[in-house]
C-alpha cells in the first residue's frame, strides 16, 4: 500500500506540475497583453498631449486672425468715412454756388 500511495502522490504532483504550467503560460500571456495595452495607452496619451498643444496654438492663432480682421474692418470704415468726405469737398467744389 505504501508504493501505491506513493504513486498516486506522483501522478498528483506530475498533474499539478501540468497545471502549473498551464497557470504560468496563461499568466504569461495575460502579462504581455497588458504590457501591449500599456504601451497603446502610452501613445495614445503622447497624441492626445500632441492634440491639446495643437489645439490651444490653433486657438491663438485663430484669435490673433480675429484680431487682425477687426483692426483692418476698422481701418476700412475710417477709409471708407474719408473717401465720403473727400466725395462730398469735390461736390462742394464742383458745385456752381461754389464759384459765384
């Protein structure tokens, strides 16, 4: 009895041993997914930094464009009030209660 209880310790430890290894393999591949995640997530989280930079110099140079429309929109009504006044001194001038 004493070697048969041994064999059955054996064959114990040879299937436990089997799944260890089993264990092990899916541990391992469990570890390497995650490590691929991990290094997506990285990217990911470097483009979306990249994104927000690009985003925020947009909107400066979006607001710098507005800013520039605005001064040459007020440049062009003062140019525009000028040519009406210079309009109206020539109708003045050309007009025959001027010259008499």
């Amino acid at each position: 009895g004493h070697e048969q209880l041994l064999k059955m310790m054996e064959e114990r430890m040879v299937d436990v041993e089997q799944k260890l290894r089993l264990v092990k393999r899916l541990l391992q591949d469990k570890v390497n997914q995650l490590k691929e995640q991990l290094s997506k997530n990285t990217k990911a989280d470097a483009m979306v930094k990249d994104l927000y930079v690009e985003n925020a110099q947009l909107l400066k140079a979006l607001e710098m464009t507005e800013q520039r429309q605005k001064t040459a929109e007020r440049k062009n009504y003062l140019l525009e009030e000028k040519i009406a006044n210079l309009n109206r001194i020539v109708k003045n001038l050309a007009s025959p209660s001027f010259h008499s």
